[in-house]
C-alpha cells in the first residue's frame, strides 16, 4: 500500500512538472501551439493536449486564436492570461537597489522602488534587503498566492548552484547558502544570480538574443559586466564567475581596481570613472550643459546622459572615451569569441547610440577587420530595466526544475497520462 501511494506521489509530480514546462514554454513563448508544446516538452500530443485543457480549465491560460496559414489546417494558438502570475525582481547594484512586481504573462514592470544600499563593507545589508522586500510585498494589491517566487539579480562573484556571493552579502558562515537564507526568511522561492548574467537572460528570452546562437552582452554600469550567450545558452563558467569583463588588464595606468589589481578595464571604462571626470572637467572650467554633477550618481548619471543626447560637447567626450576602451575590450571578446552580436546593454545603454561611433572607432584600430565585419554591435532597448525583467525571467527558467509551495492542482487519472 506504501509503495502504490509513493508511486502515485512520484507520478503527480512528474506531471505537475511538465504542466510547468508548458506553462514555462508559454512565459517565454507568448502563443504557441499545442504542436510547439508538444515538441518542446518532449511529449506526446495527446498528453499534451491533456495538460492544456486543464490549464483552460484552470483559467490560467486562454485560446489566442489561430495560427497563419502554412497551407493545411490552422492550429489552435495558447496564451498566458494576464494577471495569473506574478514575480517579485530584486536589481541591485553596489549602491542602489530596486524592486519591481513583474507580470510574467508580459514582462511588465506594474510596480516598483527603488532605496539606496551600499553593498561594499556592509555587514547588516542581506536583513535591510529583507525587510525592504518584506515590506514591497506587504504593500501590494495582489494576493500573495499570485507571487510565485523572488528573482534577484546582484554584483559580485556568485555560485548560482549553491546560492552564495563570495562578495557582497555573505553569511557568517561563509559555506551557508545566501539563497536558502533569504528563501527561509522571505517564505518564497528565492533564486540568486550575478546582474550581468541577468542582463544577458533578458536578451536571451524575451530581447535581441531570441534567435541568435552566441552573443555577448556588456552591463555598462558602476562598474563593466559580461553575460556570455554561447550556443544559445547563458555560458556561466565553471564556477559561475565568467564574465568579469571589468578586469581584463588593459591599461598602464596604475589605478587601482577593487579587485586590487591595477589598469582592469574598469578603471577607466564604468559610468563612475564618467562621473568623476566631469566633475574634474567642471572644476578645472570646462564649459557644459551639465553644469555640476549631485552626490546622487544615479541622478548624476542621468543628467550626464540626457546632455550627451542633447549634443553637449563635455557629455558626449566623456560616454566617448569610455565607449572606445570599452571598444578595446570587445576587441578582445571578438578575437577570442567570435560572437554574432555584441550588446550594449545596463544603465550606461540609456546614453543611446552615441556610445556606438567610439566602439566602432576603436575596433577599427584593434581588431582584425575580418572578425570584426561578422559582429554587429547594438544598444538594448530594455537598458537599465534589463536586470529587474531579467529576475523575473530567472524565476521563470527555474519554474519546471522544481515544484514551488504553490503548486498546481492536479486532478487526473495519472495513470493514463504517461
């Protein structure tokens, strides 16, 4: 009799399962059809046909009429509908952190706040991040069954497989998981990754990378993070620390790095080194529409780009210099990489396309004109919203590798189901 009911158990979340892979499939998907389900879940029609109509039943997907004409008959289209699942996005940064509620049924940012929280140094900023994000879900207007887990996306040295950031946020005892920690202390699924990573998982799923298979994308923030996309994958590394683009040693400069190294890339290519030159430029006379830079950088780094886009000489000097040693370090990537695409993607991609001449400037000087024609460098359009839809994408890439604590009711024969 134990063994009938283990089994049956084991059966129930076998199938629960693969109802979360097409719901998956559907997050990222939009409409597809019960064929394209099929063919992705790896199962037969029928069953997945089964699946669908429960879904229906469910209402938590709807019919989104037919398919265009291939020449037979057109099959029926499926959609997620609105308002049935909800993601809770962390993005932070070593100084800012924002919030937002998420609709996965399309990617729309319904909510958010953002608070400052300095990173570096910070020995009580994992509970002030608790209470900030207990706090946002206290003051929704959904239910919290909608919620179906916590995507937060963070700078630093992560292991997304054990859920630790060997450099911000770090427990007292540095081998216990920051993911379990935060998933315990929140009642929710809460899933880790690094924001460039992040950044890149939004183009992936739901941007510029659908239907490319290897692509880099450059965070250009505080400081200058990479998310591989290699055969179209998020290439994490061995450890999940590829990618730390900021420390590739490009310069004789004798600046210091945080990472204690001298001439990193990001010593003279972040929105910080921007920032600290202009107000080097402004103090030393330098004539600009800018006129003096606020102790707030994020508020800083708007003005700056808002000048740039309006032509302003000193702007548009400095996102120049730095796009050309960014240029420098792509150079690099396409030498040893050979990527299809190389987006520009993170805080810095608000300046637009004036980041581009620069990038192009200095491929021409470094890089080997053959390799460079078969890359194409672009600015996302998601910019600096890329990590906060990217926590919501994160919780959605995990949603068939586990069953969540709200999971989906399933009354079937499961018997006849596989």
């Amino acid at each position: 009799m134990a063994s009938s009911i283990t089994q049956k158990n084991c059966m129930k979340k076998k199938y629960n399962l693969y109802k979360r892979k097409i719901v998956k499939e559907l997050c990222f998907g939009k409409t597809l059809s019960a064929l394209d389900l099929s063919t992705k879940i790896e199962k037969s029609l029928p069953f997945t046909t089964k699946i669908l109509n429960e879904l229906l039943t469910d209402e938590m997907i709807q019919e989104s009429g037919l398919a265009h004409s291939t020449g037979g008959r057109r099959p029926l289209m499926y959609s997620m509908i609105p308002g049935k699942m909800y993601a809770v996005s962390v993005a932070m940064d070593q100084f800012i952190t924002r919030i937002g509620l998420i609709d996965v049924q399309n990617y729309q940012i319904l909510h958010s706040e953002k608070f400052n929280l300095t990173l570096p140094g910070n020995a009580l900023a994992k509970d002030i991040l608790i209470e900030h994000i207990s706090s946002f879900i206290s003051n929704l207007d959904i239910s919290t069954d909608k919620i179906i887990g916590i995507g937060i996306g963070m700078p630093g040295f992560i292991d997304t497989a054990k859920g630790i950031n060997h450099s911000f946020l770090q427990m007292e005892d540095i081998s216990e998981s920051l993911q379990s920690y935060l998933t315990t202390a929140l009642d929710l699924p809460v899933f880790l990754d690094n924001d460039s990573s992040l950044i890149a998982l939004t183009e992936l799923k739901l941007g510029a990378v659908q239907n490319i298979k290897n692509s880099m994308v450059i965070n250009l923030g505080w400081g200058v993070g990479l998310g591989l996309i290699i055969n179209g994958e998020l290439f994490r590394g061995n450890n999940g620390f590829a990618g730390e683009f900021s420390h590739i040693p490009l310069f004789e400069n004798n600046k210091l790095c945080s990472c204690g190294k001298s001439g990193c890339l990001g010593t003279e290519a972040s929105l910080l080194v921007v920032l600290a030159k202009a107000r080097e430029a402004l103090a030393a006379g330098r004539v600009s529409a800018i006129k003096e830079i606020p102790e707030d950088i994020e508020e800083a780094s708007l003005n700056v780009f808002k000048a740039a886009r309006a032509g302003d000489q000193l702007a548009v000097e400095l996102l120049s210099d730095t796009a050309y040693n960014i240029g420098k370090g792509i150079a690099v990537l396409i030498h040893i990489l050979n990527p299809e695409q190389i987006i520009i993607s993170g805080r810095g991609a608000m300046a637009g396309n004036v980041l581009l001449p620069s990038i192009y400037q200095a491929l021409n000087k470094y890089c080997i004109p053959s390799l460079a024609a078969y890359t194409e460098i672009m600015v996302s359009d998601f910019a600096s919203q890329a990590e906060l839809i990217g926590g919501a994408a994160l919780i959605i890439e995990n949603f068939d590798k586990q069953l969540f604590p709200q999971d989906l009711k399933v009354e079937v024969d499961l018997k006849k189901s596989f």
